[in-house]
C-alpha cells in the first residue's frame, strides 16, 4: 500500500540513477526533532543512509552539515511540502513515472499549488460528459446539491454524537437541520442560492465549537486570510491538507480536476477538490482537530501568534499531520463492498461514484457517516 510522505523543512529533491534523495541543511537542533522533520509514515525498508557509498561519505566530510534521505518514490501516494522545496528535471521525470503528485503550502500551512503528473488515466468521452453537466444548469444544481446534502448530514452526525455526549448543541442541530430542507425547495433555483444555505449551515455549524472544545479554545467567529485565533488556525490548516488529499485521489481516476460544480471553477485551481472535499470535512478535518484539543494533544505553546493572525508551530504540525496520517489509514467495513477499506480509499470511491454518475451509469449519493 502507498503511503503518504511530508516535508517539513527547506531543501532540495534530488535524483541519482534510480534512487531520489531530500537534501537539507542540519541545524543544532536534536537528533530526535531533525528526523521527525522529514518523516514518512510505516514505509518498510526505507533507509536513510547508502551503506558503501564512499561519494556520500566524502561529502559529508567536507560538508558535514549537509543530510539527505532517501525517498521511495514507487511506494509514496504523494508528497506533502511544507518548506520551500527545490527539485531536478530529473525527479520531476521519475515523479510522472510513478504518478506522484506534490502539493505545496505557504509558510501559512495554505495550499499554494501541486506539481501534478502527466495524466494517466484518460477519458475523453468523461471530460465531454463531465464538461456537458457543468453546461447544463439543471444537471450541474443536482451535482451540487448531493455535495451540500453530504457536507450537511455529516455536520448532523457529528452534532448528534456531541449531544449525546451532553454537549448541549441541539439548538444548533435543529437548525441546520431546518435549513437543509432549503436545499431541494423550489427557492433554491441556482447555484449562488445554495452556496448561501451552505454558508448559513457552516456558520450555524461553527456555532457549536465552543460547546464541543476545551475553554481554553475559543472560536468565535471564522476567520481565514489570516486565521485569528488556534481554532481558526486548524481549520484552515486541516481543509488545506484535505484539499490535497482529495486531489491526489482524484489525480488517480479519470476525473478532470478542473472542471466543478459547487464552486466555480476558475483558472489556476482544481475546484473539483473542493466540491468533493465539502462532503468529507465533517468527519475527517473536524474530527481530527475535535480528539486533537479534546484530548490535550495541542495547547497553547504549539500555536504562533503574529499580529492578527495565529499559525501552527513546527511542533503543532508534526502533531497534527501525524495525526491526520493516522486518520486517513482508519479503516471501516464497507456496507457495499463488505471489505474493510481506509478513510482516504473512501475518497477515491466517491470519485468512482461521480464518474459513473457523469457517465449515466448510478445517480450519485455522497457517503455519509453512520457511526
């Protein structure tokens, strides 16, 4: 199985022969921190040394400052950069070989952009059909319905496990579950109109935070371009590294990434990522951030404030991204497919539903949470 791989320093992607290594500069920080900044997740056999290889030895004698690690590209889904990477021509050519897209985020944690390989699986009579429901706005409000009736009842399941634990958010879940009646009413003609149902479902939705979280996590109201304050600051964080996920999901279907129905889709951005991504927010980023301050897994010392802003620390990170790894190797039994299959595999499902629903073959349902 294919797993995930995260960067979380500056450095370089190098390659010699069939082999790629991360190249990065040591600092005085301990062994234990400098190996958990570069760090992949259960990849057996991985060595971070070349026994033998006298060219390594001779340059760490003369730059013994300077570390590599050795990537195993054919066993990485996808690389996650946090740091500001460089890389060959040579590695670009050995990632489109294996299929392995690299995501890029700003010193934010907010997604900036994705190497993203050549296609592979193509399908032009998918892109038509997928083109053909965008243009026609009867099929295009149907699609974006499913997305804001899949976001809305995984929100309601999450509430109604919080009241159940005597979190006193039934106010909030009566109304959301008010205004998802709005979504399939006659009222809702368009797409604008049902972006502000969605909108009015999250800030009711956000509503309840305080109730769920620790004290000493406030959230108030959402803030994004900068967050504002630690609850903010995950959110904006977990949805970034969603977004990713889901674009490397769809990367290995024959989706086109571009072309979307919730949000509009515009140049320089794969907006069917965040379609998708809406439907899974509820019960992997919030449920992630959820155990992370419930728990006491994060406190105030793994957040930076700046100005009017608050970012996670490199320690927070680690801590999150570890985290969130370990949610995406979850695994569930699969009402249709009676098999166990992991959280981030249900995302590439929900792609397969999508292109048989643009191909005529099944009407697309969004997965919802039934735990």
């Amino acid at each position: 199985m294919k797993v995930n791989y995260y960067i979380l320093r500056n450095g370089i992607l190098k390659r010699k022969q069939n082999t790629v290594y991360f190249v990065y500069k040591k600092n005085t920080e301990s062994k234990k921190e400098e190996e958990e900044k570069v760090f992949e997740v259960e990849v057996e056999g991985n060595e971070t040394e070349l026994k033998g290889d006298t060219e390594r030895q001779e340059e760490e004698k003369a730059k013994p400052e300077i570390e590599r690690k050795i990537l195993p590209i054919e066993r990485i889904s996808a690389i996650y950069a946090y740091g500001r990477i460089s890389f060959t021509s040579g590695v670009i050519s050995y990632l489109s070989k294996y299929g392995t897209p690299v995501h890029f985020y700003n010193y934010y944690g907010f997604y900036e952009g994705s190497y993203y390989p050549r296609e592979r699986l193509l399908s032009g009579d998918l892109v038509i059909k997928q083109a053909a429901h965008y243009m026609e706005k009867k099929k295009r409000l149907a699609l974006a319905k499913a997305f804001v009736h899949g976001a809305a009842e995984n929100i309601m399941r999450n509430l109604e496990y919080y009241n159940r634990e005597g979190r006193a958010v039934t106010k909030q879940l009566e109304g959301i579950q008010t205004l998802s009646t709005r979504i399939d009413s006659k009222e809702t003609n368009t797409v604008q109109r049902l972006m502000a149902i969605e909108g009015a479902i999250r800030n009711t939705y956000y509503q309840s935070y305080d109730k769920i979280v620790p004290s000493g996590f406030k959230f108030g109201v959402r803030t994004k371009q900068p967050p504002e304050n630690p609850l903010n600051a995950l959110i904006s964080f977990g949805n970034s590294m969603l977004y990713g996920t889901v674009l490397t999901e769809i990367y290995n279907t024959q989706l086109n990434p571009t072309i979307s129905y919730l949000h509009e889709p515009s140049e320089r951005r794969f907006s069917l990522s965040l379609d998708v991504a809406e439907v899974f927010k509820p019960f992997l980023v919030d449920r992630v951030i959820f155990k992370l301050v419930n728990k006491h897994m994060l406190s105030e010392g793994d957040f930076v404030q700046e100005l009017n802003s608050c970012l996670l620390n490199d320690k927070g990170r680690r801590t999150f991204i570890a985290e969130w790894d370990e949610k995406l190797k979850t695994t569930i039994k699969h009402r249709d497919l009676k098999r166990n299959v992991s959280y981030q595999r249900l995302i590439r499902l929900e792609c397969y539903k999508l292109t048989k629903h643009l191909l005529g073959a099944k009407e697309y349902k969004p997965f919802v949470i039934w735990w």
